[in-house]
C-alpha cells in the first residue's frame, strides 16, 4: 500500500528528474490502481489450482522486482512499466490475503483476523507513505522504492518461515459433482456486497480526494497545517480499525450499519460547518474512525457471505471494486470540482453513501430471509 501511493508524496522529485509534468507523475498511481483493476479478478481465477502460500511468496518476489524496476527506471516509459508490474502483483497479493484470513481462523474470529490484516492498510497511511515520503526527500526517490523492495524481500523470508499453509479448496463428498463457480448460491450476495462497497468508498474518494483544498479553501485551514488534519484522519482511522476487530465479530451488521451512518453524519457536518473549524476538526476525527472501520468491515462481511468455494474469487472482486471506486471517485470529483465548485463535494459524497446504506439494509433483509427459507 506504501509503494501504491508513494508517487503522491514525491511528485516534484519524479517530475523533475525524468522531466515530465507532475500530473503525468500523478498517473503512476492512476496505471497502478487500473491494473489491479483489470487483473484481479483474472488472475486469481488463473491460479486458483495453486497452493495459497506459494502465491503469496510468488506475488512478493515479483512486487520486490517491480520497485527495484521502478528505482534503477532511466525514463518515465521505464517507470510506467514498473507500476504495471507492481499492479499486477499487488491485485492477485489482495485477492490470495483477503480470503487467506478466512482459512486461518474460524468464522467467529474472522472479523479480528481481517481487522488485523486490514491493519497493514492503515499503517501505510499513518506511518508508510509519511516515512517513504520523507526517505524521497531526503536521499532521493529512487532510494525510497528501492526500500520498499529491501522490506518486501525481509517479508518473504519471514512469510517463508512463519506463515502456515492452508487448504482452500472444497471437499467433495462420494458421488458428488463439483458445480461451477458461477452457479454458487453466495454468488449474487458477493456481487450486492461488491456494489454496496463501490458506492460507499466512491462517494468517500469522490470528497477525500479533494480534501487538501477543501481545507484550505472553504474550511481556512492554513497550508502548513493540512499535514496535521490528515494525519488526525489517519490516526482516527487506525482507532477505527480497532473498533472493528474488536466489536466486528460479536456485532458484523449493526457495526457495518453504524459506521455508515457515522460517515454520512460526520460528512454532512464537514460540508455544513465550514466555518466553524473545531466543528468541523471533530467531524473529521468521527469519519476518519467510521471510514477506517469500513474495510476490513466490509471484507468480513465479504468472507461470511462467500462460500468456501468462491472465497478467493470474493476476495478478488472485493480488492477490484475498491479500485474502482478509488479511480471513479477521483475522477468524478474533479468533473464535480470543476462544474459547480469544491463546496459541492461533501454533499455528492453523502448522496451516492445514502445509496449504499440502503443496499445494505435491503441485502440484509434479502439474506436473512433467505436463510429462514433454507431452514
């Protein structure tokens, strides 16, 4: 996650040296995010014959060859061609970890489990892209990936020596005939969860996107203080996290409902408030929590709707959907930035989660009565 955002913090160092414009620089998060994308899906279909650990050692191996690429890059073709090899990766890494929690641990623990995997994410925000930041400014863009690809490269021993295998494929009774993946019963529920998750975090990259000059511009946030709220956001959202692995197993859909509602609510008083900055400095602190709940939320609600049979395929589609929205949201937001101003922003943001919120509610009712039918 670090290496996927880091372009971001160094843009006018990879502009300058390779001498392109910055927004060019800007796209190398853009071809990462579009190759997670398109491959995803595919590729986790492609290996699903494959022991899940030896993946896993696989996708480091080839993630640590795409930033040694992206470091030694001589020109920005170079680099693109890196990023496209790190997406790769990074899409069939999250589509074998995001259902490698649910071979670990029994289903009541699951929640905890993804909290905890979901943590790396998070971490990322808080301290990884900080710190591979400011490595770029201090010793040099190239050094920083070049980092990335010595941890990731520590990571895989560690993975080799520590990580238990796991068996995910689906055991056949005598006589009985496997069914295609497409037919599972679970399959329409992963697609509603897939579509409630594009809606919730497009709606919230369609707004945090744009965050750094909403604060500066309606809010009056001085510049140099911007650094500060983000990194509020970001610790607010680690204690989310916490909140999730902690209260995710015992309550899934009540805690999932709640920090949606806290979204919508806490992003509301964002846009109403705007002048008031302490107003709106804890509003910014209740979504930062309720939207770093979300994830791994939604993923354990992913993992429990999914049969085993098609885990790695939700897992997949979970990790495609939310580059999806990352993509979408940023791009419809600048469409809506441009057409009717930065004010606009949060209020679109509460419109499309007000969607969301309603598909849960509706797929709720929809599985609960479902499985009164099964019964």
């Amino acid at each position: 996650m670090t290496s996927e955002f880091l372009p971001t913090g160094l843009l006018p160092e990879i502009s300058e040296e390779l001498r392109v414009s910055e927004s060019q620089v800007g796209l190398l998060v853009t071809v990462f995010a579009g190759t997670v994308v398109l491959s995803a899906a595919p590729l986790s279909v492609l290996t699903r014959q494959y022991s899940r650990k030896f993946l896993i050692i696989v996708v480091l191996i080839v993630f640590a060859v795409a930033n040694v690429l992206a470091a030694l890059a001589p020109n920005y073709e170079m680099l693109i061609g890196a990023r496209v090899l790190g997406g790769l990766a990074h899409g069939l890494f999250w589509a074998v970890v995001g259902a490698y929690s649910a071979h670990l641990v029994p289903k009541h623990q699951l929640g905890r489990a993804i909290a905890i995997t979901g943590g790396g994410g998070t971490a990322a925000f808080v301290l990884g892209v900080p710190l591979g930041t400011a490595i770029g400014h201090a010793v040099g863009w190239r050094l920083a990936f070049g980092s990335i690809a010595a941890i990731v490269i520590i990571l895989t021993l560690v993975t080799i020596k520590l990580l238990p295998a796991v068996s995910h494929g689906v055991v056949l009774s005598t006589g009985e005939i496997a069914i295609p993946m497409r037919k599972d019963r679970t399959v329409p529920a992963v697609i509603a969860v897939g579509i409630i998750l594009i809606l919730i975090a497009f709606g919230h990259n369609l707004f945090y996107t744009y965050i750094a000059p909403y604060l500066i511009g309606p809010v009056g946030i001085d510049p140099g203080g911007v650094a500060g709220v983000l990194f509020l956001y970001g610790v607010a959202g680690a204690l989310g996290l916490v909140l999730a692995g902690t209260i995710g197993d015992r309550f899934p859909q009540l805690a999932l409902i709640g920090a949606v509602a806290l979204v919508m609510a806490a992003v509301l008083v964002i846009g109403t408030f705007t002048t008031a900055t302490g107003v709106v400095l804890a509003a910014i602190f209740v979504w930062g929590m309720a939207f770093g709940a979300l994830p791994s939320l939604m993923q354990a609600r992913m993992m429990h709707t999914a049969s085993v049979r098609v885990r790695d395929a939700a897992a997949a589609y979970f990790t495609t959907s939310f580059n999806v929205a990352i993509g979408g949201g940023a791009l419809v937001g600048g469409a809506v930035l441009d057409g009717w101003g930065i004010g606009v922003l949060p209020f679109v943001d509460v419109a499309i989660t007000i969607l969301g919120f309603a598909l849960i509610l509706v797929v709720a009712v929809w599985l609960r009565r479902r499985s009164r039918a099964v019964r």
